[in-house]
C-alpha cells in the first residue's frame, strides 16, 4: 500500500469540509477522485501533500504515519503536479534548474545535466528546453517541464491536482496519456483529482466522488448526474 488515508476530517471555522475520508492507493494504480468545483478535492490533496492542516485521522505514505510529520523528508516518496505549471516551476530560473533542484536536494549533482535532459526527452521535450525560462513555452510544454520535476527523485505516489484543466482539449489528452504511461512503466501509484468525469474515464483505474465532504462509489445510477459536471 502506497498511500491509505483513515477517517480524514477538515473544518473551516464551524463548516465540514471533509467528512471520514478514507482510501488507499496500491502502486502503480491511478484512483481518480472527481468532484464539483469548491467541493473540497483540492484541499483534500493538500492535506494528503502536507501543505494545510486538518482536524481528524490519519495519513500513511509507504507504511509510514506522516499525519504529524514535520520537514520534508517524505516528499522523497511524493511530488505533487499542479492545476497551473507556474506553481511548480521558478519564473526566475530555467527548466533544467527547476528540475535540477530535487535531484540535488536528495541525491547531489554527479550528472545532474544528463539526467535532466533525460527526463527532458522522456516527457516529450528536446533536450535543449534545459535553458529555456517557463515564459518562453507553452502552457503544455510548461507542464510537461512539471512532470519531469516531479518523477525526477522517483517518487512511490503523483498527486495530481487539475493538472489538465487550465490546458486545452488536444494538449490536456496528451498530458493525460504522458501521466498514465509514466505511472504504469514506473509503477508510481497517482492521485489524480479532477472535476471533469471525462477525463477520469482515461485515466483512472478505479474513481471515487467527492459530494458533500464524503467520499462515494460511482455507480452507474450517479454516472449521468457526475457526467454533467464537466459540462
């Protein structure tokens, strides 16, 4: 078991956010969550990242209680990839320093310049996009500099959050293929959280929907009612 999240609660102020949360993930599996916007998905993935606070239960990465953890050893084993790229990479430095950093911070510098240029070509970019400055791609090309960050210290588990929906249709399928082949050939278990079912259906293994601050099994009787969300 990559990730289990256990009876997950979170308030803001007297309002429930997130009502017993439980699920896991196995490796190399993708679970998709999808929800309506302002429905709690991206705060659930906040919490799972460690990035917010929340107020019940409990959350293990790889075995390990990481509910009360404190520093950022365990994002060794968990990269987190964002709605918008700017989020993830540096405007002030190139992509292959952005994607440099966590090698360095986890591993060090021997051939630090292969192996990003590796990871260049591996998400589908030409390996001079080393020197180039996020402003000076596409949105597409931007997120795919993103992708290579986050696989870069071989992470157990991707939490994806909208990682397509600022894209558009051609490029936001072609990310969605790049995600699913890295995490098969990899086997790196994904969180992917969206609110477009569409999109979950080409993705995801299994899917979860997140309504009223719990989670459900989409079953056919709600698959017409989630479908309309995306719309």
């Amino acid at each position: 078991m990559i990730l289990e999240v256990r009876h997950v609660k979170k308030f803001f102020g007297a309002k429930k956010i997130l009502d017993d949360i439980n699920f896991s993930i196995d490796s190399g599996e993708i679970l998709g969550i999808v929800g309506l916007s302002g429905g709690g998905k991206s705060t659930l993935a906040k919490i799972i990242a460690r990035l917010i606070p929340f107020d019940g239960g409990q959350i293990f990465l790889c075995g390990e209680d990481i509910s009360n953890a404190t520093g950022n050893n365990f994002y060794r084993n968990m990269q987190m990839i964002f709605q918008m790229p700017e989020d993830s990479l540096d405007p002030r430095m190139t992509l292959g320093a952005s994607i440099s950093e966590p090698i360095k911070n986890f591993f060090g510098d021997k051939n630090l310049r292969e192996q990003v240029e590796n990871l260049l070509i591996e998400v589908g970019l030409p390996k001079n996009y080393f020197e180039r400055y996020p402003r000076e791609v596409s949105g597409g090309e931007c997120q795919r500099a993103a992708i290579a960050r986050a696989i870069s210290i071989a992470p157990k588990l991707l939490i994806c959050d909208e990682a397509t929906s600022a894209l558009d249709v051609t490029i936001a399928a072609q990310i969605i293929t790049l995600i699913k082949k890295i995490c098969t050939e990899k086997n790196i278990a994904c969180l992917f959280i969206t609110h477009d079912l569409t999109i979950l259906k080409k993705i995801a293994d299994r899917v979860l929907v997140l309504e009223d601050g719990r989670l459900k099994t989409l079953d056919e009787s709600k698959f017409k009612e989630v479908l309309q969300w995306s719309i």
